[in-house]
C-alpha cells in the first residue's frame, strides 16, 4: 500500500483543490461535471464529499482537510511503529522455532540411524 499523504490524495483527474472548488461552488461547469462523474463511480469520494457538504463554514475547509491529514498522519505512523516493533519480536521466536525443530529432527534422525546401525 502507499503512503497515506492526504486524505483527499492526489489522482490523475481530481485532486484536493479541484474538490475544494466544487465545494466552495467555484468549479466550472466541466470541473462540476467530471467530480460528480467520480462520485457516481466512487463510494469512498460520494461519501466524502457528502461529509464535507455537511460543514456550515465552507472557508474553513482546508483548515479541517489539514488537521484530518495531520491526524491521519499521526495513527499511522503510530501504527506502523508498532507493526514493526511487533514484526521484529515475531520473527526472532520464528527463527528460533524453526532452529530449534530443525536441530531435534537431526537429534531423531542420528538416534535412529545408531539404533538400526547396532542391529
């Protein structure tokens, strides 16, 4: 997966600031017309921007796009962090399992190999 930067991330045909000047009422009619395309074809994009309709205050929507970016940014690096803690713990316990199995399976084949060895 990439790198969360942005809530509303940078695509080929829209971004933040194309979604922001539809909502402010700003976009041009094509502008207007090729978003609310997306919309139809994005569950994720209707969802958001009917979120961000819901707000009274339009000016203020880049200041709530900026603290939901920095929050965002904040769990997941949290989430990260401890995804590799987590990740580097587990795999020492894997190795040292596997070593350890592999060793008493030498042990059981050279037991057996000197007791039919005797017969």
């Amino acid at each position: 997966m990439t790198d969360l930067k942005d809530i509303l991330h940078q695509d080929e045909e829209m971004n933040q600031e194309d979604l922001l000047r539809y909502l402010e009422g700003n976009a041009t009619p094509e502008e207007r017309f090729a978003i609310e395309k997306q919309m139809a074809d994005s569950d994720f994009l209707n969802d958001a921007v009917e979120g961000l309709q819901d707000f009274q205050d339009k000016k203020k929507l880049q200041q709530y796009a900026a603290q939901l970016n920095i929050q965002l940014r904040k769990q997941t690096a949290k989430e990260k962090k401890r995804k590799l803690k987590r990740g580097i713990k587990d795999q020492n316990w894997v190795l040292i399992s596997i070593v350890t199995i592999l060793l008493l399976c030498i042990l059981a084949y050279q037991v057996i190999r000197m007791f039919y060895a005797n017969r």
